[in-house]
C-alpha cells in the first residue's frame, strides 16, 4: 500500500453531484433481484450512459443482465497483517465504487503534477459501459498452503469453501488455477474492464499479486430473460435453461447463501459461491465432425437451439421421447440429459460464462473455449456432484479439456458506509 | 484442402440475393478513399446493420474507419504446391467475401447432416459487425528459410519486403514474428473477428497452419476523421496525427503502391506495406511515474492531447517554443517530436493499432501493450527509419518491449470474379 491512490479521499456527495451532472439519477431504479440498476440521464461521459448501482444487499455482476465482455483476475495476498488487509479492501471498495459509476480512481481532477495519476487514464472519455466489479475469497485466504491462518479468520471459512476436488479429464494448469481474492469485471467495452482490473492490480501494489487472468469476448448466457441467448464456439446457443434474474424465488433457492446456511459463515449471508472453470474445447476436432454428432452430442439442434426431442429453444426437453429406432431423441450420453436438472436432484445454477481465445498452441491450434462462471448457493451438492457425472458420462467431454479452476466465497453486497468483506473482517 | 468446406462452391447471384433479402444495396455507396463502405437497408442478421464491401481496388481495412476490435493471424503455407497455394487463396476469397457481408462459409443452410457443418457457427445471428479480412504475403513466402521458391514467385518478391532488420532494444520472440501470410479481421465484435480467423484457419488446414495470432480489444488510432481518438494503455490519446482517409491525397502519396514503385512487383500496385509490431508496455513501472513525467516523454497533456507547446488536440506542435527554463517546451526526446513528420523527411503512416492484454507473466505482471499495425507505401523510406531512431532516442523505450514483428506485403483488392493475389499469381 505505498500508492498516493491506494487510500483515495471519500468521495464527498458534493463533488460525486458534480461528476454525475445535473439530472443525473445514479441508483435509483432497481430491480426484483435486488440489484440497482440504474439509468442515468446525465453522466460524467456523455448522455445516455448505463451503469449499475455498487451499493446493495447483493454483489452486482451476479443476476446483473451479462455484459457482453469479461475480464477475470485472481490475486494471491502478500500483505502478512490482518491490517494490511482490511486497508486493501478498504482501497478497491472505493476504487470499485468509483469505476463503476465511470469515475476515475482518485478522485479525478486536479492531478498532482508531479505524483502518478491517481488513474491510469486509459478508460477517461469512455463511458462506465455497465461495469461491473464482483469479489470473492478463495479458501488460501482462511488457510494458506502450509495451514496457516494468516488473517484471523480461519474460524470463519466456509465448511463448503474448499479447493474442487479432482474431476476425470482435469488437466489443470496451476498458473491458472486458484488464488486468495478474485475479481470478475464484466462491461460492455473491454478497455473498461481491463482498465478495472490494471487498477485494482495496481491498488493492489505491496498487498497482493496478481496470480493469474482471463479476457473473455463473448457472454455465453442470457441472465436476464431481456437477452437473447448467445452461442458458444461450438457453434451451438449456450444457456437457455439458465436461471434467470426474473425468478427471484429460484434464485433465492439456488444463489444467495441464506443466514442458516453454514453456522461459521453467517457473514456469507447474501453471497455465494463462484466457480470457475477454465474449459479448452478442442474446436479443430470438433469442426471435423458431421452436424448429426454435434447435435446428438449436445441434443439440441444447432440452428435453432430446441432440443431434439422437438419444439422451439424454450421447449422443455422430453427425455423420454424415443425414436423409429427405439432410441431416446435426447442421447443418453447428451449434455442437455446430463445437465437436466431432473438428472442431478433438481439443482440448478446461475452460469456466467464467456468465449475466450488466447492466441494458438504449437500445433497451430487455437488455445480457445469457455471461460466458465456459475454462481451456486452450495458447491457441494451444485456444481461438484454435477461436474462428477458430467466429466464421467458427457459425450461432450471428449472435445473438452479443463485447464484452469478456482472455487471462491462471494462475500454479499457493500452497504453504504461499509466496504468490502466487512461481515467477514469485523 | 482435405475439408468439404475449403472449396465452397461458388455463390450464385441469385441465392446472394436469397440471403442479402429484399432491399439489400450491397456494395453500392463508396467514398473517395476506394473503400465501398455499403449500409445495407435490409441483409441476412436484421434491419440496418453495417457491413464493407469486400471487393474494390484497394483490400478494405487499411483505410476504412478504424473498428473496435482485432483479430490478428500469421499462417505458415504447409502446401507444396502452387497449385495448391493457388486453391487455398481461392477459398479463402470465397469464404472472405461471404463472412464480410454477415453470410455463413459454404453457402449455408440446408446443411449435410452427415457432413461438418460448411461454417462453425458461433457467429450465427449476430450482424456483420463491420468486419473487413486484410490478407498479406510474407517474405517467406517468396523465399523460405532456405532460400527455395516454393511457388515460383521469387522474381516477383518486392524490394522492400525483406525481414525487418534488428533495432535497438527489440526482444522479439520467433512465436509472435513472420509467417508466410497474415490476416487482419477487423470488426465491431470481437466474435464476428474469431469466427473469421478460425474459418479460415480451417478451410486452410492441410494447406497453411496458424502461426501466431494476437487478440486486440480497443484501437489505438483514429482512420478517419469521423472517430474520436481513443486511449492506449499509457491513458493518452494516441493517433492524434495519424492519416485520415479524408486526405486522399496523402494516403496515395504514403500508404498505396504505385504503378511504377517497383520494376519486379508491379503486381503490388493499389495495394500496400503492413508493418505489424507487438508492442508489451511496462504499464506498472509506468504507472508509477508522474505525470509530469509521462507528459514530458508523450510531449503531449495527458487530459486533452494537446502538445505541450500549447493548443488543443488538433495544433500543431511547435517543437521551437521553449520555456522559461530556456527548454523546449517539446522535449528533445519526445515521442511527438521524434515522430513528427518533419523530423522525418515529411514521412507519413497510416497506423491502425489495437490495445492487448494477454493474461499476465509469472511476476503478477500484465502482459499487456500496443498491438501496432501500419500500412505504408514504403518500409524502406517510411517504417524503418522512423523506428531506428525511436528506438535509440525515445524516452518512452524505457517503457516498451518490443516481442513481435511481421511485415507483409498486402495485395491490391480483389476485382468481382478475381481472387486473393491474383496479380501476384496469374
């Protein structure tokens, strides 16, 4: 924490009045799901900007509708103190507070000539792009690898929060795997989400390295049933069963920890769990199969996206429907069977996924695939037993490679006033 | 060519009609550049969406107004042949002129249900997104490494397409550097540009194998003054002085290869030099500097682009005025002065740079930077120079690392019932 713009000044209501512009109407609106979205009429960038809220019971960037671009960075704590801590915390709540209603971190204008910008700069002009910044504690935050307990918080890790145990066909990379913090940066423009992240790295200066990151350039679900659904480099739509901010009661069930969740994390209230999952698909291999592969391996047809049991993209999939043949319409072996929530105890998740393509391998093959968010309430009885049967029966799987994961506690919403992680540090 | 889409049959004028819909203009407006840039009223992904005419007498992407986003790919031909050089050009034209205009590779539906799919579909229902494929010939091409004319092409090799000799300060890693040809898919979303770049990266398998490729997420320089000039990763406006297509004049003079440019490749004539530079910042050191120090090596204010000898965006630098101080007011070794075209014999580039960020190196440091591309009528009298002496008196060096290099000679546009190098081949 040696940086002029670790610590920035609060932000006085004055002067945020004076960034936002006459007419502006920052945090006003909301919706069922508890996130504030709002729309300002006025803005420090020009008219008719988005933003959303930071302030709430939940983390935005969750049943947030999916911005179009991600980037995802995970940091491993080199502050040694509790105190150190809170004051990193402390700094990216205000810096997160700041970027994402498209301000500056620091405070803006004037600069001090001969001190580094409080901000780098790159993002001035743009518009906030509907940023959003969401946090989580991986669970080397409450025991680092020899067990220690850094911080003083041991006590209060989450008995679900613990490194994902080792799937068939995991061929995880370390450099890409893990982490104490995370941050998901989603928006509309990738310069603001990097822009986000090289900040907070920056803020992060002395406290906490960055470990590893992801860009991401296309959403791969719909999180709002406004969206349409998008496709992923399958070629195939992704995530249209997925839940959606419209059904607060489903969300409520398979999202937002409750209060009596887990009787050492009462500070997990409000949160969640995010899992992600760093999926290469091997696309060279996959455009070489025949259309009728593709579609009985996924068991929905491409162009459309309905299932092959019949009907449109929103249809419920029979899977009890058979064929001329005797055969089920939807394989057996299919991804839509496996993944059905009436095959996996009725669970289901909000996933957040994004395409990403890093460049080419040796072979010249591109090192692309699915950036894989999903936000659970229970990693334990979500996303692992379904990952279990998943990496063992999915037909899929043999054009998949997982090479990079992370499992983190989403700690809830910022409240005026407070900052981040602040149930769980005081 | 092993592949059922890599020879897509030709596109009838009918069915294009069949997909460009009723009220389609496609290829009808153009400006004084040559570039026909056609707002379709009606086309295959909706109402009113953008899309560049793929044929003309210069390749579209070099003066068309800058996009947002870059795909950027270097292939080695595997093809021993130029019978079979010749074919994988051909497809790729076919698959170029359809992708540009928003239409699936391989004609489209109906689809062989026992065959893979002509086109791999992630781009399906998205709009054109503008996107333009720029295509380029190294000088391996001509010349392998080991001095062979694979292709019967080596009397034709231009003088000035040689490797780019060493400069100061380069530490160019061999797997971001040369390939026999280059793609630059420039669009809107970077989706539309992935979805080319593995397209043809597909239909050229068996015949040319991706190299390297460079994802870029925000342009760095203004093609047209119809653009604001946007930000790279140091927060300063970049491009301020860059050509214009509204100076037809200047682009003649300085990015399109003249008739008489060059005895042996006439070929090259209304096409041009790509200069292509992987450019990594030292953001965290940088960011650390103030700003007085930033503005000083710039020789430009960081909040409105203005030179420091006074202004706005838009004056002309004075690089004669001095301060109280009796120093210019320019600095000896700013980037603005030593770039400026008086310092260098009146030379002038056309550049169509990307901002990168590639994950980050062991230290938690960003791999991030300036993706520079340039087209010049000239390396030899416009590139070279300039960066010779960038790169032994740029006060800015101290903060770059240049890891990639490529410089490829790019073909006049393709004429309706031409392909892709066809001066150079036939």
């Amino acid at each position: 924490m040696t940086e002029p713009s670790a610590t920035p000044p609060p932000v006085s209501r004055r002067r945020l009045l004076g960034y936002a512009g006459a007419g502006a109407a920052v945090g006003a609106a909301g919706f069922a799901g508890g996130i504030g979205a709002a729309r300002a009429t006025d803005g420090p960038h020009g008219e008719g900007v988005d933003r959303y809220a930071f302030h709430g019971t939940h983390q935005a960037g969750i049943v947030t509708p999916a911005q179009d671009r991600l980037h995802f960075a995970a940091f491993d704590v080199t502050a040694t103190s509790r105190a150190e801590l809170l004051l990193l915390l402390k700094a990216w709540t205000a810096a997160a507070a700041a970027m994402t209603q498209g301000r500056p971190v620091g405070g803006g204008v004037p600069l001090p000539y001969d001190a580094p910008p409080g901000d780098t700069g790159e993002a001035a002009g743009l518009p906030p792009g509907r940023l959003t910044l969401t946090f989580g504690f991986g669970p080397s935050l409450f025991r680092d690898a020899d067990g220690k307990d850094r911080f003083g918080i041991a006590d209060r890790q989450p008995a679900a929060l613990r490194r994902l145990p080792h799937f068939p066909a995991d061929a995880l990379q370390e450099q890409r795997s893990d982490g104490d913090l995370c941050v998901q940066a989603c928006a509309d423009d990738p310069q603001v989400a990097v822009h986000a992240i090289r900040n907070l790295s920056r803020i992060a200066f002395g406290s906490a390295a960055l470990r590893w990151s992801q860009l991401g350039f296309g959403r791969t679900s719909s999180t709002s049933t406004s969206q349409a659904t998008p496709r992923n480099l399958f070629g195939f739509k992704d995530g249209t069963a997925n839940l959606k901010a419209e059904e607060p009661k489903a969300v409520d069930e398979h999202v937002w920890v409750g209060q009596g969740d887990d009787d050492g994390a009462a500070w997990l209230a409000d949160g969640s769990f995010l899992v992600a999952r760093r999926i290469n698909m091997m696309i060279e291999t996959w455009d070489r199969t025949s259309l009728r592969e593709q579609e009985t391996l996924v068991g929905r047809d491409r162009h459309v996206g309905a299932p092959l049991s019949g009907g449109t993209e929103f249809t419920e999939p029979d899977l009890s429907l058979k064929g001329n043949d005797g055969q089920p319409l939807v394989a057996m072996s299919s991804h839509v069977r496996l993944a059905h929530p009436t095959q996996n105890n009725g669970v289901r998740m909000l996933r957040r996924g994004y395409n990403f393509t890093d460049g080419n391998d040796d072979l010249g093959r591109l090192d692309a695939g699915l950036f894989f968010i999903a936000y659970v309430r229970d990693p334990a009885t979500q996303y692992i037993p379904m990952q279990t049967r998943l990496s063992r029966d999915d037909g899929l799987m043999e054009y998949l490679r997982h090479t990079g994961s992370g499992l983190f506690a989403v700690p809830p919403g910022v409240r005026k006033g407070g900052f981040l992680g602040d149930t769980l540090l005081t």
